[in-house]
C-alpha cells in the first residue's frame, strides 16, 4: 500500500516501531490539500483529535480510508459535523502517545459495514486489533486518564506523595506505569482533553477534572 501518516515526529516514531512492513510511506505535519484517490491506498491521521478540520478533506476522498486517532471526538458526532455525503470513511484508533506501538490496536467503527475494510486493512498492516463502541473517549484512554485524575486528587489532598503513589500503583496493581508516569508519556493535556470531552459528553462526575491537573495542562 501506499500510505500517507499525517502527525508529529514523535509519534511518527512510535509508528514506525509498531512497523509498517514494506509498505510505502510518506509523513506530513498537516493536510493541505484534498488527498486524491489513486495517490494514496491508506491515511494513518495521528492526530485527527486536535485538527478535527483535516476531516474535510477526507469527505472529499470517501475512496480512501483513514485510521484516525479519535479519542477525544466520536465519529458519530465527527460525521455530523462533516458533510460526508459520499460516504463515511474514517475508523478511529488509539493513538494516543504511548498506546500506538502497543500489540493490539483499538479501534471503533461507525457501523458494521466497515467490518471488512477494517479486517482488510489490518491484516495488510500485519497489526492485532480489538473493535469498542463508538464513544467519547473509547476505553482504554478514559480508563487510564481516570484512573491518572484520580491520582491526582489523592496527591492534592496530601493522601500520598506523587513517587508514592506511582511506587504503590506499580507494585500493588501490577501497572507498566505509575499513574503520574503514565500522565508524563501520554501528556498532561491529552489526560486533561479526554477527561473534559468524556465529562461534557456524560455529564459524569468521576470525569470532572482535577484542579491540579487542569492547572498542569495549562501550564504546558
């Protein structure tokens, strides 16, 4: 395939180590213009999250699927405010930092009938995925980043020192990361958006964001 991955460098990076096989790859910062179909088999959007406007040139390419990172919007409330008359060809993915070199990628559809074009594309890509229900934040980052908010409300009241807490999560829980470590790696502010679109979207007050956290991701 010839695939187009638009993001940053970093996360790039992070592509590149879940691997790409023999495919052919090109990386740009931003869409700027229509991507054509009969130029690229496959857009790989990094970041569709924080520049929702790039879905307007993809409603103008419905040929060509787009495996978007998409935890902070879901693609029900994306398609209506996108006129993708022509059909609707995005699938959201975990691309979170961190979680994109990860040995199975989550994923969510609009609707069944792009099953088979996300099994087609996966099995091209050589890549394990898990489908979730199209929602607001998916599963894995609204977990994490509540379980990262809820840290830091126990380090604000002076529960627990932030090492503590990291120490007692690793060992106690069996987590990769300590919660404060996880919040580092994946960025305060991405933790801080999840949380705020999930709680804007439920209305759920396990999502309201910590003030210390808030403070942090305006501080970045």
């Amino acid at each position: 395939m010839h695939i187009l991955v638009v993001g940053d460098a970093a996360r790039y990076e992070e592509l590149q180590q879940k691997g790409l096989g023999s495919h052919r790859v090109r990386r740009v910062q931003e869409i700027d213009a229509v991507i054509l179909p009969g130029t690229f088999d496959l857009v790989i959007d990094l970041a569709l999250d924080d520049a929702l406007h790039h879905a307007a040139a993809y409603a103008k390419a419905p040929a060509v699927p787009v495996l978007a990172g998409l935890a902070k919007t879901s693609l029900s409330e994306l398609m209506g405010r996108y006129a993708f008359s022509h059909g609707f060809n995005i699938i959201a993915c975990n691309w979170l930092p961190d979680f994109i070199n990860r040995q199975v990628t989550e994923t969510a559809i609009l609707d069944d009938g792009q099953k088979p074009l996300l099994k087609g594309l996966m099995q091209q890509l050589g890549w394990s995925y898990e489908l979730v229900q199209d929602s607001v934040g998916m599963v894995t980052p609204r977990v994490v980043s509540m379980i990262i908010n809820e840290a830091y409300y126990t380090a604000a009241a002076g529960t627990a020192s932030r090492e503590d807490i990291d120490i007692a999560m690793r060992l106690g829980t069996n987590y990769p990361y300590g919660p404060f470590e996880w919040a580092q790696r994946i960025g305060i502010k991405h933790v801080c958006d999840i949380l705020t679109a999930v709680y804007n979207a439920t209305g759920d007050e396990r999502y309201q964001v910590c003030a210390l956290l808030q403070q942090e991701a305006q501080n970045q």
